[in-house]
C-alpha cells in the first residue's frame, strides 16, 4: 500500500525520465527548416557605369538635384480655354535618364480604381476613371520608399483608366520631387525699372551649351530657361556648323556627358 506522496514522486520520476520521448533510429524529419534565401548582391562587383551602391532616400535626393526644374513649355487652347502646362511626356523625359543614371526604378505595386458615367454638352457619354496608385520607388541596392498619387481622367473610349494613371505619375515624379517650374512668383513684388535687360540670344545659349565646363545641371536649367522664353524650337548653326535646335543640342549634349544617350 503506497501513500499519496508515494504516488506522486514515482510520477514526478517518470515524468523526469525523458528515454521514451527519444526519436526512432532512423527518423527523417519531414519538415526541415528552409534554407536562407541566397543575397542577390552577395557576388556583385560595381561596373564602371553602375550607380553607387547607396540607401533610397540619398539616391532619391540625387534624382532631385539633377532635375532641378521643369518649365511649364506646353500650351493648351481649346474651346477658348488658354494655359500653359507639363506633360507627363515632357516629366518623363527628364526623370527617365536622371533615375537610370542613379539606379532609381519607379514602379507601380497597386491601383485603385473607381468609375462614373458623364454627359457632355453635346449630349454624348464620356467615362470618367478616378484611380490611386501605390508606388515603389526603389534604390539601387534594393529598398523602397513607398508613395500614393491620385489620378482622374474623362475618355469617350477605353482610355480613361491609362490616362488617369499618367496623370498619376506625373503627380508622383512632379510632387514627390518637389520639382518647381522655375517661373517667377506670380504673387512677388514687381518693381520697376527703366531699362529692362535685354534677353540673350539664340548664339549665346548655343556656346554656353558646347561649353565644355557647363555642367549636366546647367544644361537642365538652360533648358528650362529656354522653355519659359519659347526658344526650344530655335535653331542656331552647332559644333559641325548644320542647323539644329536649341532644345535637340542640349538634349544631345545633356545625354553625351552623362552617358544617357540622347
């Protein structure tokens, strides 16, 4: 006959005796744990032409020192309707070769999108696409800043979706860069002068171009410059003495000292 502590310590002892939790000779355990996924730049060896290796936010911060500006250098005038404006082709083209240059991608992950239905004056139906994108915006060594631009856009098509998402990215590169036009205030005060300076020529825009010592920065607000005084379509005699415009010499020259093509 056992006492009730007796009872206790014999099942304290085999509890303690762990022999029979031990696994059979033999044993293959069916879910080993998953192997370390390999580091895509564990082997990577920068080139020549390769951006530096740096965090999102400081290749972000070179993005927006090269751009600087974009002028407003489109003009809308419809149905008495007048105004100047930057196109999403005309942003893209100046952030397009910027980021590349500093190993910055721009991608859409998820969009959101809503649709109505809208009566023109004329009595025809347009579809309107409201959508909000989220995008990536990710570094050359792989991290990401996260960012949401809206859109809205009317099509009497099947367009209104691509427009509204163009009108997204441009609100991205434009707002998320911070990237003025350059123009004057129009609030600032205006003084008044005598003598107003006379603006530069065509000829001198042109050698300050070929300039071997202006910078690729330079260049950008050159073009800017020009953009803001209708002088892009300007020709002038270039480096071979043919004819070509102003906004095709900087281009080309902008894209021959950065490596970007032109």
């Amino acid at each position: 006959m056992t006492t009730i502590q007796e009872r206790a310590k014999s099942a304290a002892g085999r509890a303690a005796d762990t022999d029979d939790l031990k696994l059979p000779d033999g044993y293959v355990d069916q879910f080993p744990e998953p192997a370390p996924a390999p580091d895509p730049m564990a082997d990577y060896e920068p080139g020549d032409d390769d951006p530096d290796m740096i965090p999102v936010h400081l290749a972000w911060l070179r993005v927006r020192r090269d751009i600087r500006a974009i002028g407003k250098g489109e003009e809308y005038n419809e149905r008495g309707t007048r105004y100047n404006f930057r196109g999403t082709d005309t942003v893209v083209q100046y952030f397009g070769p910027v980021t590349l240059k500093h190993g910055v991608n721009v991608l859409p992950v998820r969009t959101e999108t809503a649709y109505s239905t809208k009566q023109t004056k004329s009595g025809g139906t347009m579809r309107e696409c409201s959508v909000t994108v989220t995008w990536h915006i990710m570094g050359p060594t792989g991290d990401v800043l996260e960012l949401q631009t809206a859109g809205e856009a009317l099509d009497t098509s099947d367009k209104s979706t691509t427009k509204a998402q163009t009108v997204a990215l441009r609100n991205l590169l434009l707002n998320g860069g911070l990237i003025p036009t350059g123009d004057r205030d129009p609030d600032a005060d205006r003084i008044e002068r005598g003598v107003e300076a006379a603006p530069r020529s065509a000829e001198s825009y042109r050698d300050e171009i070929l300039d071997k010592n202006t910078s690729p920065g330079r260049l950008q607000q050159i073009s800017y410059e020009l953009a803001n005084l209708r002088m892009l379509g300007t020709k002038v005699a270039n480096e071979s003495n043919d004819p070509e415009t102003l906004d095709s010499l900087g281009r080309r020259i902008y894209g021959e000292r950065t490596g970007g093509g032109q």
